[in-house]
C-alpha cells in the first residue's frame, strides 16, 4: 500500500482531528511529530512518539490512532 506524503502539521492536524473524537479527549492536541531519517521496519518515516498538550488519554486510544496513522501516513518534509 502505498502512502500518502503529508506535511508534519497535516500529520498532526489528522492526529489531532483523530484523537478529539473520544470522549475526554476533546481539548486534546498533538504539538510535535519526530520524523526519522529511514524508513523503519513498518515503512514508515515518522516516530510514534507525540507531544500532546496533556496527559492522561488512555494509550489504547493513542495506540489505535497512531497505528491508522503510521500505515496511511508517511511525512514529505
């Protein structure tokens, strides 16, 4: 499958947009992606660490969000 080359705001603008739509989770907001310099085993060449503005979102929610992410999204910057 190929990806979709993003900017990393339009990354994390989706993220974001992904992450609002549960519950207790509405004010939250993705400050920060880290590209990679390779490609890493999933081919993917941004890390699935984030800088959010809060903490406390239940990291199945984080987990599900980054995992559609990773295989949709590649950075193109």
């Amino acid at each position: 499958m190929n990806k979709i080359l993003v900017t990393k705001q339009e990354l994390q603008d989706w993220l974001t947009s992904e992450i609002q739509k549960y519950e207790g989770c509405e004010t939250c907001k993705l400050t920060g992606v880290m590209g990679l310099q390779e490609l890493d085993g999933e081919g993917c060449n941004w890390s699935d660490t984030l800088y959010l503005n809060q903490s406390g979102i239940p990291s199945e929610i984080l987990h599900n969000v980054i995992q559609a992410a990773r295989a949709k999204f590649n950075i193109s910057d």
